[in-house]
C-alpha cells in the first residue's frame, strides 16, 4: 500500500500564488531603474561589476551546492541573481574584478550557505559580502568614480568622494553644514536623479523608488519596514537638524545620501532575514533607523546602513519570539 508523504519545505513558508522564483524575478525587475541609471553614469564598468557579480553568486551556489549540500539545485530560483545585483549594487564601478569575486564567495558561501540556502540564512547575504568587502578592502571599497554621463570608458581614474564623507569631512574640521551645501549647490536634484558618487546601485533615488513601488504593488514587501526607517532617519534628522543646524544635515539631505533608500527598500525588506509580524517589522525598521543615524552622525564611517541592517538581522529571532503572527483560527485576546 503506497503511503502519501507530507514534506514540508525550508522557511520563509506563506500561502499565495507567489513562488520563491517568481518573488526574486520580481525582484530583480524591481532593480532595473537604479541599473538604467548606473550604465546611464557609469557606462561599461556598471555592466562589468553586474555581470561579474551574479556570474560569481550562481556560479559558487551551483558548486557549493553540487559538492557539499547534495539538494536539488536552486540556482534557477533567481535568488543567487537577487545576491550577486544587490552586491554589485553596494560597490563602486571601478572595483577590480577579483575582488568582486572575493565578495560574491563570502555573499553565497558564508552568507547564505553555510546555513543551509535560501530560508535559513540569519543575515543578508549581499550585506555579508559588502562588509566584508569594505573591511578588507577599504582604500579600493571607497575610491568612488566621478559621474559622467554615458560615460563608457572601462575604468575611470579620476575619482571623488560622496556627498556624505564630504559633509561629515567638513563638519569634523569647524565647517557649517549649509556652507558644505554652498559647494554642492544642485545637491539635491541631482542625487533624486542620480548625478553624484556613490556605489553603482545607490545613486538614483527616482530610480530606488519607482523598484520600491513596484514591489509594492506586486506585494513582494509591505510598507513597514521602508517606511520605519526612513521615517526615524527623518525624525532624528529633523531634531538634531532643528537644534544646531550647522552641525547636522537636514532630513531631506539623509535620506537622498548613501544606502538610505538601497537599504530601506531592497535589503532590510529581505523576507528571509526580516520579521515576520508587522509589529516586529516596525521595530525592526525603527531600530535599522536608530542605529544608522548614529553611526553617521557619530561613527567612525560616513555611513551606517549595511551595519545597522545585520546588527538588526541578529536579533530578528528574538522580535519573532516577542511578536508572533496569531495562528489561523486562534482566538486573539482582548
């Protein structure tokens, strides 16, 4: 007599029509503005560091996979894609290709699986590799190419820094924060389209929101988390902005500037590595918010977001514990 067998998959489990490819195509849809806007400024070298990186991340999870995990191969689920963008995403265009590979082997093979694959890895595995990456490699980690449009010589030498290491530069050495944006004086039209330095992925605000919007709409994340963040960053910003506007940048400024939005919406919206309930979410968002403002404001680096997002992957188990999704059919308490 043949028995049926229940086999139950890796978390995250949920019930749609979505699967997990069809979740990270979305997702990859969703980063094809920000890299238009990349190749549009940072011409053949974007595509280089793209191509690279993912090539890398589907390459080493087929072959970790095929040696050491002995499953059936999730390569074709697009989430080695999703890893190898979001790395390219969050390093400069003119990164040498074998440290882009350093990277996407820390990314899939430590980040992701050394835990198992998809679904059981605790931090993100594109914000494993960058860290790493700016760790070991800060001098080539932040050489960031000056923007030209379609600009498509391979390599450019010449190099700047981003609005946040000059602001946070000036501020350290007695200069008022207003006349910082003196020098900088289309600031702020320019990073909503993407004309300033920065990684490949991070530049274009439109380009971040209009992805963000998208997965919006197909409900491959919630408001919750982007909006957590970005309306902590606001809030702190406004206040300390408000009590000595020369020292500290105004919220329009923090949120335009760096990770914020790459971050925000692509990488701590992760649902493998983000809270479950939307309770949790907000205080996960909250505390991304915190912690990233901090470190701007009084770290050693001029940016906070990767950090903050994997400080606040570790303690994604225990806002689980503390705010668990009612169970179908339980009677909630009043």
């Amino acid at each position: 007599m043949a028995i049926n067998k229940l086999t139950v998959s890796m978390s995250p489990h949920d019930y749609g029509k979505d699967s997990v490819k069809k979740i990270m195509y979305g997702v990859v849809i969703a980063m094809v503005p920000a890299l238009l806007v990349s190749i549009y400024y940072f011409g053949l070298d974007a595509i280089r560091v793209n191509l690279i990186a993912i090539a890398s991340c589907v390459f080493f999870e087929w072959l970790i996979q095929k040696l050491f995990l002995k499953g059936k191969l999730s390569v074709v689920d697009g989430s080695a894609i999703v890893t190898g963008m979001l790395l390219a995403f969050n390093v400069p265009s003119n990164l040498p290709w074998w440290i882009i590979v350093i990277g996407a082997l820390v990314a899939v093979g430590i980040g992701k699986m050394t835990f198992g694959g998809l679904g059981n890895n605790p931090f993100n595995p594109a914000l494993v590799g960058r860290v790493f990456l700016l760790i070991s490699f800060p001098v080539q980690m932040t050489s960031w190419p000056v923007v030209k449009v379609l600009n498509f010589a391979m390599t450019d030498a010449q190099t700047g820094a981003t609005p946040l290491a000059i602001v946070k530069e000036g501020i350290k050495n007695g200069q008022s924060f207003s006349s910082i944006m003196d020098t900088m004086p289309h600031f702020y039209s320019d990073a909503f389209m993407g004309h300033i330095g920065g990684s490949l992925g991070e530049i274009s605000a439109i380009a971040l929101i209009i992805g963000g919007l998208y997965m919006l709409f197909r409900k491959i994340i919630t408001w919750h988390i982007p909006v957590s963040i970005l309306g902590t960053v606001a809030i702190f910003a406004a206040i300390m902005h408000g009590v000595n506007p020369a020292k500290f940048a105004d919220p329009a400024f923090h949120l335009l500037t760096g990770g914020m939005l790459l971050g925000a919406i692509f990488m701590a919206t992760d649902m493998v590595t983000s809270p479950m309930s939307k309770k949790g979410m907000i205080i996960y968002g909250v505390s991304i918010g915190i912690i990233t403002f901090l470190i701007r404001t009084w770290g050693a680096y001029p940016e906070g977001m990767s950090f903050a997002i994997l400080i606040m992957n570790a303690f994604v188990p225990l806002i689980n514990r503390g705010f668990k999704p009612g169970r179908f059919g339980e009677k909630i308490k009043k």
